[in-house]
C-alpha cells in the first residue's frame, strides 16, 4: 500500500510476476481496492491471493512509532503473515524503517545476530558487488560488521553463485591502520570470519569488482550509495541541459541513445529488485520506494532464488559457526 | 618535487601563474633541477625564487614519520618558509597527510582551533558548495564541527563573496534526530556557531546548492567524495566502452563533445585549484596529487585571492568570538 507509486503500478508487477515465475503471490493491503485492480488483470484464481490489512504506514512516519501503532499496517500483516507460514517471502517497496522494524518485531533475527543489515547490490562492468550495512544501523561496532561479512557472503556465495566470495572493509585509505576508530578496530575483527579477507576498500574502486562483499557501518554505506547517486543525477542534469541547448548536440545525444538507456541501467538502484535484509530469520526485502511493476517482478525473483538456496538457513549455520 | 607528475610540469604552471597574476612565486625543491627547468621559460628574475630542499615525501610515505624524519623535505621547508615569513602563502600538489602534518608542526593552528579540516569546493550548476572535513580528522566530535563550520563559512563569505552563508549538516536523513551518534549531537551544537543552519543535508543533495558550507566528519566526508568520483569514473567508462563498439555512437559522440568536456569539467576535482587547509594560522593550501600546470595557476590564484580577502585574520577573529 505504501511505497512512491499507485497500488495498481505494484499489483500489475504482482500479476506480471506470477505469470513469468508460475509461482503465487500473496497481495497485502486496501482489499477492496486490490480487488477492484486485479479484475483488470487476467490469472487463475490460485495464483493470487489477497490478505487484507486496514492501515498504511506512509513513507515519512516515524518508523517506531508508526509500527507501534498501526498493528493493522500492510507491512505488519505481511510480516505477521510471514511469520505464520502463509507466505514465504515479504518483500515491501513502502517505508524501510517500518519494514525493518515490522521485521523485527513480526519475524525476528537470525539466533546469534545482534544487528540485521540493509544490503544493496551494485553491477559494476565485471560484475556484482554487494555492499551492507545501508542504513539500518547507523552506529556499530566490529562485531557487527564481521557478522554483515559472514551474513553477505553467505548470500552472494548461494544465491549469486560466487564460489569464495571475497570481503572488503569500506574505508578511507587501503592499507591497514587508515579510517576511523571503527575502521581500524574492524580490520581486525575480520579475520575472524571464514571467508576471504581482502583488505580496505575505497568508494571510488566501489564500481570496480575488487570483492565481492564490502562492509561497514549504516551511516558510511547509506553516504556513500546517496553520494553516488548524487553524481549520476548532477551527471545527468549537464547533459540533459547541454542537449536541450543546441540541435547538433540533439542529433549526437539521438545517435547515442543506446549509450544512454546502458548508463541510466547501469546507475538504476532499482535494476535487481529489492534487496534482501540480511539477518532476519526469514527472507523480507526491502524495494526502493520508486519501485514499478518491473521491480516488483525483480523482486519477487530474487525471493525466489534466496528461497530456492535455502539461503536463510545457510545464514543461519554460517552465523552459529563463526557469528 | 613531489604529486604525481614531475617537476616540469609544476613549475610550468609557476610561471604562467607569473605572467597570468603579475605576481612573484617562490619554487621549494631540488634547486638544480628546479634552475635547470627555468631556463627553459621567459620571465623577470625578481618574478621566481627558489628555495632548496633536498628530500622529498613520497605519495605514498606514513605522513608523521616522514615528517619527523626529513626536515629538509620540500614540504617541510616550505611550511618553515610561511612561518618565517618568507612566503605569504603555501601550496604542495604532493602528499596531502604530509603537508597536514608540515603545516602542524611548522606553522601551527589558528588560536582556539581544535583541529584543522581538509576542505572541497564542489561546483554545482547553481552554485559553489563548500564541504568539510574531507579527510584530515577522521574521528570527530561535535565541537570540532562546530568549528568547521565556522572556518568554511568564514572561507566562503570573505573570498567566494557569498553575503551570509547557510550550514547544513552532512547526514543520512533529512529530519532532525536522523543519523549516527556524532551526526544528532552535531545537529544541536550548529545552534552555537553565528551563521543560518539549514539542518541536515543528504549527498544525494551535495550538487544541489541546498546550502553553501556543509560540514561532516573527516571520514564521511572522505567516502562521499571518493563515492562520487566513483560513480562519475563507472559513467565515463560505460560511455567510452560503448562508444567504442558502433560507428553510429562514435558520430554521436563527436557531435556531442561539447557536453562531455562541459561534463569532465564539472565532474573535475581539480577545477578550483588547490584546496585551503582550514584552521592553519597562514594560508595553507592542498593541491590533487593530480595538479598539471593549469591546476597551479589555479591555486596561486585561490591563494591570492584568500591573501587578499585577509580569509585567515577573518577566521582568526570568528574562532575567538564563537569556536
């Protein structure tokens, strides 16, 4: 219900996504409003079903507050839902910080994390890079950190598919002893996890593949996704304004325009779904809050796959062996 | 002597900065080979000195230990020039920790000036926007902002000319409350410095000209900067990358040249020159290890201009009213 677009935008993504994936889902929300917006749409009976929820948690409320109080939201039905088995998945492109916090209080960690992490995954040319925490914990400690590492490896290893997934610490310079004091306490921390540890890493090799899971605290990760998006807008604006300015650059922007559409989908935040927040102990992925039909059709995928590797229980071995 | 490019390159750019600002410059390093070069070029004798240095700190040396080691790098010299007042101002395209260091030990704080920040000037389609810390103090409190604040506004207002310059606070939400610890106690300490306080500030909004000093921790501040360069790096290479592979691009492309240069531009971390290190009682200033002679011109024309506007006595009297 919640989320930038019109409900009918996320429910045609519903009904395009059980048709390519022959899987059901599960809608939560206004039900006679869903209703009324799956009658233009064309399925069998089984493979979409409605579970009503009377409230909506707005994408500016207070995340705590709101989930206290709107026990009826869709965010907490869905994870309410979740919890009892009727659904398998949850994912919201609402407000993160209510679907954190209803999943925290609706489904519960993973035994033995002390912090679930917002993850994003970023194409890079040679390939994926998953980058956690965020946003969801803004002051951390190595610990935690080490637990991301474990928690995002274990993720891009069964459900990307990467063998040894390599672990890079977000960092302000590459050799040991740079960075603030929970930089330089966390280096150490990370040789106590299993996986390959390859050292710092810069923002500015982000976009390089020079591991496969980088970590770091909620505040850092959430600066550095937002700063990097506000180069691709700014980016952007100079061409757009420079195009509009002179018919020769049109003709050259017309020709190029192959070039472009690569460019918006290789700085797209939305191009693989939403993204899974790793350490509940069951799969709930948060979407970007300008998800379309498209991304819930991503999203509704890579529940899929998670589910498929058995990911979560994966996470859960992983955590009780080296958490 | 020393930056990424050699020697030639840098004192190229000395002279033109003779000729483009009828003003004098004073060359520090290896004097046979700085004599050497200069023969190479046309300008009066008073117009260029040179004071030898015969070591050098290496881009990628340990800035306190090289300090303490090599008095007679050109760094070092060179900060003891500016405090003995044989050089109004001073300016090194070489190892940024290091000419922290230098301008520490040889030319010292401002009175009251907790610790001096590295600074930015980020050129916005509507505006220059001023961030620090960049870098120098990656562990903060709320006091040190606070007093970035006060030194970047000060910066802004006597040599950029902006009549009264608004603070915003780099953070990860909008709302007051948002972010990490340091993030909500710097919020409340920017009552306590005398210019308007816009509040929090996200990087997806830093080439938005929201405000015109924003003020972070040195660690933040290094991540959004490097994240940045990051995304604008990705762009360039995808556009080159496909360019390359269709003949249709490459027309487009040429047509459009005009736009990419405005967009290289914009996107260049050099274009104002060398950066002022904010805090040091004489005017200090931190080139790109990058600096070609065109970003020296660039800096003796910053550093005139802050000589000129009297930036550091303005800075001195706004740190004994408020810092």
């Amino acid at each position: 219900m919640s989320g930038d677009l019109p409900p009918a935008e996320l429910i045609r993504g519903c009904v395009l996504a059980v048709h390519k994936f022959k899987t059901n889902v599960v809608i939560i929300g206004d039900e006679a409003l869903v209703q009324n917006e799956l009658k233009k749409h064309t399925f069998r009976d089984e493979q979409i079903h409605v579970i009503p929820a009377t409230e909506i948690i707005g994408m500016d409320e207070a995340p705590a507050t709101a989930c206290r109080q709107k026990k009826d939201a869709s965010v907490m039905v869905g994870c309410r839902a979740l919890r009892e088995g009727l659904i398998d998945g949850f994912m919201s492109p609402g407000n993160t910080g209510a679907t954190l916090t209803a999943a925290l209080m609706e489904v519960g960690r993973i035994k033995g994390v002390k912090r679930p992490a917002l993850s994003i995954t970023v194409a890079t040319p040679q390939g994926k890079v998953m980058m956690l925490d965020i946003g969801a914990n803004a002051d951390c400690i190595p610990l935690y950190l080490r637990q991301f590492a474990i928690l995002g490896a274990t993720y891009v290893k069964h459900v990307y598919g990467v063998a040894n997934p390599r672990i890079g610490l977000l960092n302000i310079g590459e050799e040991e002893g740079k960075g603030n004091e929970l930089a330089q306490a966390s280096f150490h921390e990370m040789s106590k996890q299993p996986f390959p540890f390859i050292g710092n890493i810069e923002p500015n090799y982000l976009f390089e593949h020079r591991c496969d899971v980088i970590v770091g605290d909620g505040f850092s990760g959430n600066l550095v996704i937002k700063s990097a998006e506000g180069m691709a807008k700014m980016i952007v604006t100079i061409i757009k304004e420079r195009v509009k300015k002179s018919l020769k650059n049109k003709v050259g922007a017309l020709l190029m325009q192959e070039v472009f559409v690569a460019m918006k989908q290789n700085t797209n935040p939305n191009q693989y779904g939403a993204a899974p927040l790793l350490g509940i102990h069951k799969p709930v992925y948060v979407g970007h809050g300008s998800s379309n039909a498209d991304a819930i059709v991503s999203s509704v995928g890579a529940c899929l796959r998670g589910l498929q590797a058995q990911v979560t229980e994966h996470m859960t071995e992983a955590i009780a062996k080296y958490g």
